[in-house]
C-alpha cells in the first residue's frame, strides 16, 4: 500500500442478508499527504456467495486537487 494512503470500505448492510438482497459497497479514499498522487489503481474482491450486479462510476475529489 502506498504511504499517505487511508482507504475505507464500508457495507450498507452489516448483519445478515437474505437471498437476492443487493448490498451497496462504498470505497473512500483519501491523500493525507501533501502532495499530489497520481496513477493510484485499486482492486477489491468480490466476497464469497456474492455476485457482481453494477456499478455506479461517480466520484468525488477536492477541486484543488489535495484529495
């Protein structure tokens, strides 16, 4: 993992689910360092007995480029 890198990744639900219930991931991540870092690629694994349904490609980053 890169220095200067926090990432977090959080589940809208927690506790169980039940057969067809679509789980919303949420990766953040965030540049503590001062300076710009670029070409940062992430992956993350699909968990077990889940499958993959969409994506949503939005995103959010400071206009001043820190972040």
């Amino acid at each position: 993992m890169m220095s200067g890198i926090d990432i977090e990744k959080s589940a809208d639900k927690t506790t169980s689910v039940t057969l067809g219930d679509k789980i919303t991931y949420t990766i953040t991540i965030k540049n503590n360092s001062n300076k710009k870092i670029n070409n940062v690629s992430i992956n993350d694994t699909i968990p077990t007995n889940t499958s993959f349904v969409d994506m949503d490609r939005s995103y959010y980053y400071n206009t001043d480029g820190t972040n």
